[in-house]
C-alpha cells in the first residue's frame, strides 16, 4: 500500500520522497518484525519529536507502558497531507488499583469486625446477627488476602492480563486487555491533536462464569429490598461508633468527679469544693450535649418499631439489646440496676432521659451554693426545675439545716443528689448505648450479610474493580490533556466528569450476563470521586493514582508535579472532589446478536440505553445551566435529539447509538471506554472506525482514501499487534460467515481474519 507525493515532514527539514503508509514502532519498545525497508525513520523521528517532551514526561511514563507506535500518511480532500500517530500502551493502573481497592476492603473488613466485637455481650438474637457479621468478613478477608498476595507476585513483572487469562481465579479484580488507545494527527491545519479511547475486556466475572446469569439478574434474586425506616448510611454509622466512644469516655469521668465531690465536701474547703464542682459541670454538659443526638431517639423508634413487626417485647441493658417474647403484647423493657421496669414506649422517653441528668446537676450545684452560704444568690433554675429535683430526692432537700458546720453535714446533703445524678447517667448511658449498638449492627448488616451471599459480593468488587481501573487510567489522561484548558478544568470541579462506556456485547448466551455484570460495575462508578492533588516528588510511584475511603464512598487521588499543581486553578488546588457520571450504551454487533434479536431477547441493551441517554441528558442540562458560555455547549441538543431518536428506533445492531454517543461525549470532554468480550476482535473494529471517522470529519481526510485508512489501520496498526499480543496471532477471530452478519464498517479487510 503505498502513496507517492514530495512533502516535507513536520520540522520542514527532511525531505520524504515515497512514504509507506504501514506499521512501525517506537524503538525498544517492542520486538517488531516489520522489515526494515517497511519502515520510514525520518518520518517516525519526526512525528515523534513533536510530542517527545509532553510523551516523556513523568507523569506520562507513570501511567503508560510497553507503548506500541504506528504512524501513517494519509491524504486530505485538498490533497494535502496528514501525519497520524496511532499509540497503545498498557497501564501499571492494571494491577495497581485492584491490589489498592483490595487493601481497602480488607482493612474495611477487619475494622467492621473489631466494630462489632467492642459492643460487648448481646442477647442470643443480635449476638446471631454479629457473629454472622464477623464470619461474612472473615471470609472475604481471607480471600482478598490470598488474592493480594498473587498479585504481588504477578504485578512485579507485569502490568497486562490477556484474554486467555481472563478466568484466572486470581486475576478477576484485574481488568482484562487493558489499554490506551491514542492517536495524534498534524495536518495543514492542525498539528499535535490527540484522541484516544481506553479500551478493555467487558468488566465481569468470568471465573465464576456466568451460569445463574449477572450482578444485575443475582442482585435482585439475592437481595430483599430493606426497610428504608431502618436503614442507616455510612455516616450515621459512624456517628454511632462516635457516640459510643464518647459515652464510654465521659461516664467514668462524670462518676469519677462526683465520688470526688463527695470526698472533697468532708474537706470544708469551700474553694476547692467549688473547682471539683465545676469539672463535674464541665463534663456532664459535655455528656449531655453529646446524648442529645436525634440519632439515639430514632433509632429506639426503630427497635420499638422492629420489635412490633417481629412481635418481640425488647429489652435494653448497659450492654446492648435484648429481644424476648411476651404474652401480654409487645412492650418496651428497660433495665436498672438488675430490675426491669415495665413501661409502653414513649417517643418522648429518650428526652426525658438525658434532661434528667441535666436537672439532676442542677440540684448538686444548688445544693453547693447552699452549702456554701449562698443560697440567696439568684439560681439558674427555674420553679419547675426546682420542684422537679425536690421529686427527685425530697429528704435531701428538707434535711437540710440551718447550720453547715459539720463536714459530715456537708457529704450528707450531697449524697443523695450524687446517688441521682449517678442514676439517671446509667438509665441515658443504657439506652444511647442500646440505640446505637442496633445502628452499628444494622450498619454492619446491611454492609455485608444483606449484599448478599459471599460468592456474589466477591463478584461484585471484582466487576467494580476492573471499571475503576479502565476509568481511572481514562480519567487520568483526560486530565494531562487537558491542564491548559482553563474551561475543561472548571467544567471538572463544577458539573464533574462524563465517563462513557462502549459495549458490543450480545444479550445471547454468555454475554447477557457479563452485559449484567458491566451494567452494575458501570453504575457503581457513581460513587466514586477524584480529586487532584500535588504529588511529594516526581518520581514515577508518587504519580500513580491513589484510593482512598470505603467501598460506599470512594476517593482517587490524581497527583501532579508541584509545578504542574501549582499551576492550577484554586478550586482544584484546594482539593474539591470531582464527581463522576457514568454511562453505558451497548450495540450487539455479532452473529449471536443476529440469533438474539431474532429467537432471545434485547430488552437489556434496550433498558440500558434508555436508561445511560436520560443520564447523559441530565448530565448535558447541568453543564449548560453552569457553564453556558462553554465552547459548543449550545449545539449539544441536536445530537442528544438524534441519539433519543436513535435509542428509541426499534432496529437492528443500531450502531448510530454508539456513534452518537461517542460524539456526544466527545463533545463534553467525557473519557470514551470501549469494550466486548475480551476487547480483540469487535473493540479492533470499534477503535480504528472511530479514528478514520474523526480523521474524515475534523481533518479532512479523503472520501477516496477513507476505506484505505481503515484497512490499512486493520491489518497493519496496533490493534493486530494487540491481537499478537494476546493469541500468538495476526489474525481476527472472525470467520467468513460470521462477518456476513456484522454492520459493514465493522468488518475486517481481506486477509486480516480467519
């Protein structure tokens, strides 16, 4: 395949005669055994001299390796000339953020177990809860820590998994073929614009295959909806842990300084009497504010609530729950002091509760300032407070005498106040703890037993995983192209970033489930954040992307060179979190998605388009209403019009929905993701049509030389060498008449298959 013309390359200094439009690559980097009279140096040096400095810079060798370089030449309708750079690389992302996102789980895990161990004895029924709490974790740490320790292993000599290992029972959190796909072009009018798309094996689970069928089908066979009345989020969980320390913090220390007031009162020493008091002071209000949590009182709303549902009565003890029956109705019990006092619950109960420990200090701080000769002084509390404590304790007050002599006088008068105040901690410090011990459970519950049985959580992180790799190495190199766009930067930190994933799998036989098990990955990726932040040094380790958080709330740390850093804007510098939007729209383009739409079913890819088209819409109305002076932003209606059109067209392998999408999320500076079974074959077709596209509508490249490119980018670009890489062979997967079936620009030329 050869072109002839007399041009100049990019430097205006080498002269280049005849130019094979065929594969290279960079030097060193790969084995090629393109002869060398198919290679063109002058051209590659060229070419490769434009981008050396940003190609070669640490942030770029951080996150890219074993990169395989083509360049062409091809003509423009002006009959003029484009230099295309056409570059894969793998990533060390490939292993790095699984062995990251399972130490994550691990250490989640482990902490979720120690959490429940430290709520102390528990009746029968939620001990039962715990234990199955502690063994669901246990088995997860187990397995993600013998996972771990393989990757270790495998990650030291490699950062790519290839198809053939793709049901590695080790490798299932690692994304399958995982690669950038980049390509630069300079042309007359242009010169140093890149495109690129990450492209990988569909994320599932192929270890555990896909027989009972995906996540989305298992999630909903093995999951009960729960009662939304007494579901808990992370951060009430956490709260509850919180209030639990404080409580274990502050009674001791409330007890402590009443027994030394009391100590202190046979001393006579009115100044020292006063500092002992105000401690005590100081640290019941601190206990009091710290009860006075509208979390404690919902939550025994809900123990009451689940006990009725369950036709238990329930009992609350200075160490947790108890559920028991009783003949006469369901009943709220609480303890004290070994005795159960029977009473109907009351939602003002809890109110109560922490008020009387409030009152009860007044009437030791009242009773001080009469042991002190005060007692004429005005007092902060009020005639019903006042009243209150006389019901509280009446021989304490009425004892009282005149005289204030005696020492034992003084420890007489304030005893009973003391053994009060002690009292009324215990009843709140009981029934905060019961409260909060059932939010810490219900937590931990809902976190592991009701995701389900072990074998699918493990499904579930391992999909996740292999999403967050490709979409994290995506977003990645979105942002190193885009630094200098002040506009991409802002749209980040204001509407955050569009994350478009392209499938061609089928809804036949095997691939409906990984087309489930992609849908619930893909989704997943909404909980996630990233947010940049400047990396220690500029060594390559420093630069790679760091997680952080918890299963429920994910952060990815972008790091950058200082001086790139500071060469930010401030509300990226000051570390805003940049929220992630997935997307995912899958066409079918094989002889299985012939049969299925034919004899199965496409109602999948029907609602996950129907779906990823509202939630592109969502995300397109945002950036217009917060960026609206954004370049281009005003003409993304006509596309998001036709691609609705599209998606709602009844029509076989309706590949327009793909080329729509892409289009549109090109447009909003998105991250592109494509993918089929194991990202050879069908993902080959996808990649190399996109490019010759954007070459045709943004570069002018010839009409005439449109089928040329794209066959030349078939058999001789770096999507072969990706199928050497991973089979052993320069040849597609795709037989004669397998290809009759497939859309006709996603067929391969002749020679290239079989």
């Amino acid at each position: 395949m050869r072109e002839r013309a007399n041009c100049r390359t990019m430097d205006g200094v080498n002269e280049v005669g005849e130019v094979k439009v065929s594969r290279l690559q960079v030097e060193g980097e790969s084995g090629d055994k393109t002869p060398p009279e198919h290679k063109c140096p002058a051209l590659c040096d060229s070419l490769h001299g434009s981008v050396h400095d940003k190609e070669n810079s640490p942030m770029m060798r951080a996150v890219l390796c074993a990169q395989v370089c083509k360049v062409y030449r091809f003509q423009t309708e002006d009959q003029r000339w484009l230099l295309v750079r056409e570059q894969m690389s793998e990533t060390p992302l490939s292993f790095s953020l699984p062995k990251q996102l399972l130490s994550a789980l691990i250490r989640e895990h482990m902490s979720r177990v120690q959490e429940v161990k430290e709520l102390g004895d528990l009746s029968p029924h939620w001990d039962g809860l715990r234990h199955d709490v502690i063994g669901h974790c246990g088995h997860l740490i187990g397995c993600y820590q013998e996972t771990l320790t393989e990757l270790d292993k495998l990650s030291a000599s490699s950062c790519f998994k290839s198809s053939s290992s793709k049901s590695d029972k080790h490798l299932q959190f690692v994304p399958t073929n995982l690669h950038s796909q980049r390509m630069e072009v300079n042309g007359p009018d242009s010169s140093g614009v890149w495109y690129e798309v990450i492209t990988f094996g569909a994320p599932a689970d192929h270890h555990r295959a896909f027989k009972h069928g995906g996540l989305k089908r298992l999630l909903s066979r093995h999951i009960p909806p729960r009662d939304s009345s007494i579901s808990y989020s992370e951060d009430e969980s956490s709260r509850a842990r919180e209030l639990l320390a404080s409580v274990a913090q502050l009674q001791p220390l409330v007890f402590g300084l009443a027994e030394e007031l009391l100590a202190v009162s046979l001393e006579l020493n009115a100044g020292r009497l006063q500092q002992v008091l105000d401690g005590l002071v100081q640290q019941t209000e601190q206990f009091v504010h710290a009860l006075k949590d509208e979390l404690v009182k919902s939550a025994l709303l809900a123990i009451h609530s689940q006990c009725l549902a369950n036709s238990n009565s329930c009992h609350v003890h200075s160490n947790g729950l108890i559920c028991d029956y009783n003949q006469e109705g369901p009943t709220l019990l609480w303890q004290q002091d070994g005795d159960r006092q029977d009473v109907e619950y009351d939602e003002e109960e809890w109110d109560r509760a922490w008020a009387n420990v409030a009152m009860s200090l007044n009437c030791i701080v009242a009773m001080v300032d009469r042991l002190q000769g005060r007692e004429d002084r005005p007092q902060e509390m009020t005639s019903s407070e006042q009243q209150e404590a006389t019901g509280a304790d009446t021989n304490s007050q009425h004892t009282a005498s005149s005289s204030f002599c005696s020492a034992s006088s003084w420890q007489e008068q304030l005893l009973p106040l003391v053994v009060t105040l002690r009292d009324c901690v215990r009843e709140a410090v009981a029934k905060a703890r019961a409260a909060m011990t059932f939010v810490v459970l219900q937590g931990a519950v809902a976190a592991t037993v009701e995701r389900g049985p072990p074998q699918i959580v493990q499904r579930h992180h391992a999909v996740f995983s292999q999403a967050l790799s490709a979409a994290v190495c995506g977003f990645t190199l979105k942002l190193y192209g885009g630094l200098e766009d002040p506009d991409f930067l802002q749209q980040l930190h204001s509407v955050g970033v569009l994350v478009q994933f392209e499938g061609l799998l089928s809804t036949y036989g095997d691939e409906v489930g990984m087309l489930e098990d992609m849908e619930v990955g893909v989704a997943d990726l909404s909980r996630v954040m990233f947010a940049v932040t400047e990396a220690k040094s500029e060594q390559l380790d420093d630069l790679l992307p760091t997680l952080t958080g918890t299963w429920s709330s994910l952060v990815v740390e972008v790091p950058l060179p200082p001086e790139t850093f500071g060469s930010l804007p401030q509300e990226v510098k000051e570390g805003r979190l940049i929220q992630v939007h997935p997307v995912l729209f899958n066409i079918g383009i094989n002889q299985q998605q012939s049969l299925a739409e034919r004899f199965g079913d496409s109602s999948l890819q029907e609602r996950v388009n129907q779906q990823s088209c509202e939630r592109l819409q969502s995300y397109c109305s945002a950036l217009r209403d917060k960026l609206p002076e954004m370049a281009g932003i005003q003409s993304l209606s006509d596309l998001l019009s036709s691609l609705h059109r599209s998606v709602e067209t009844r029509k076989r392998k309706n590949v327009e929905v793909l080329w729509l999408a892409a289009a549109v999320c090109r447009k909003v500076n998105g991250v592109r993701l494509t993918s089929c079974k194991s990202a050879k074959d069908r993902t080959a077709m996808s990649v190399t049509l996109e490019q010759c596209v954007l070459l045709r509508e943004r570069h002018t490249l010839g009409q005439q030389h449109f089928s040329t490119a794209l066959d030349c980018m078939r058999r001789d670009g770096c999507r072969m060498e990706n199928v050497q890489k991973n089979v052993g062979s320069r040849k597609f997967a795709f037989s004669s008449v397998q290809l009759l079936t497939f859309p006709k620009l996603y067929r391969p030329p002749d020679g290239s298959f079989g």
